[in-house]
C-alpha cells in the first residue's frame, strides 16, 4: 500500500480535472489511480469508493469557497453590504477556480454526496443563513424559504461567472457583476 504523502491530495487533484473534462459518471477510478500514479489499492485506501471520493473533493472544494466568501464579511457592514462583499467574494474565488466551479455545477444535486457531507456544508454556510434571516428582517428580500435564496444566490452568481468567462455579452466583467447583483434585491 502506497501511503505517501501527498498521495490523497494528488488524487483529489487529477480527480478534479478528469471529473470537469470528462464528467464524474463518465471518469472510472481506475483512470484516476492510473493518472495520479498511485495503485488503486492506495486510491480506495483514502477512499473506498468512488461516491467517498467525490464526496471529499466536494467537501473539501466547497470548504475552500465558504472561506474565500467568509474572508470578505464584515460585520461592521450592513446586511446588504455584507451579503454583497459576500457574493464578490464567491465570484473572485470562481474567476479564479473555474475548474471547481465547474464541478460544483456537475455535482450540485450527485446523489452520491451522503448527509454526513451535506450537513458538513451547512455548517460551512450557516452563517449566510443568519445573514439571509436578516435581509428578510429589514425588507430587503421576500420572506421566503432560506433554500429559496440560496438558490437565487447560487443561480445569479454561476450566471455572472458563466457570462464573464463567454465574453459574449459586450459588457466589461465588472458591469457584469454589478448588474447580476442587482437582481437579488427587492425594488
């Protein structure tokens, strides 16, 4: 067994970039252990099958993005500012790891992902769930459902990192962004 160091980190990587080249279903394990160079006894060592697998890159990825949008609160700021820094903040992340974005998007609904990762994720993100409370509280958005919103949120941002990465629409990144935020407010 090749328990190396590195050796669960280089999995995660190549698992990465065959999962967003060539889709999860569509990557076996056997590719991935060939391409990291590791048996496949040392792959289902760190992960003993492949849901596990894509269960960690995506704890791991979404652990990553709830730091990079926490980095930017300030709870000095007021709710809506704070969930505006917050959004950037997501958006800087998705310029910048467009290869987790894209399998975030492929695995937003994998029924592999188990509860116990789930609820690792909520946790990463209850934060915005208070902050969300808020807005709600101060008439800044509709009194609805948390899961409601973080959807829109979810949608509003992938919209403005999908167009910012097409260069289809003639408007600059920055232009983008600030109407793509505009959307999430009640008028």
């Amino acid at each position: 067994m090749e328990s190396a160091p590195g050796n669960r980190e280089k999995i995660l990587d190549t698992a990465l970039r065959l999962f967003t080249q060539f889709g999860v279903d569509a990557t076996p394990t056997s590719r991935i252990s060939k391409e990291t160079g590791v048996s496949t006894g040392t792959l289902f060592h760190y992960f003993p099958d492949k849901d596990n697998l894509v269960g960690a890159l995506y704890l791991s990825i979404k652990k990553e993005m709830a730091g990079a949008i926490r980095h930017n609160d300030d709870p000095s700021l007021i709710t809506r500012e704070r969930i505006v820094q917050g959004m950037r903040g997501y958006i800087a992340w998705g310029i910048a790891n467009p290869l987790k974005v894209r399998f975030l998007d492929q695995c937003y609904n994998y029924p592999g992902i188990g509860e116990d990762v789930q609820k690792q994720i909520y946790d990463e993100f209850s934060w915005m769930a208070e902050l969300i409370a808020s807005a709600v509280r101060e008439g800044l958005v509709p009194d609805l459902p948390f899961e409601f919103h973080a959807m829109m949120v979810y949608q509003i941002t992938s919209g403005i990192l999908a167009l910012i990465e097409s260069g289809e629409t003639g408007m600059s990144p920055d232009e983008i962004i600030e109407n793509g935020l505009a959307l999430l407010w009640k008028k």
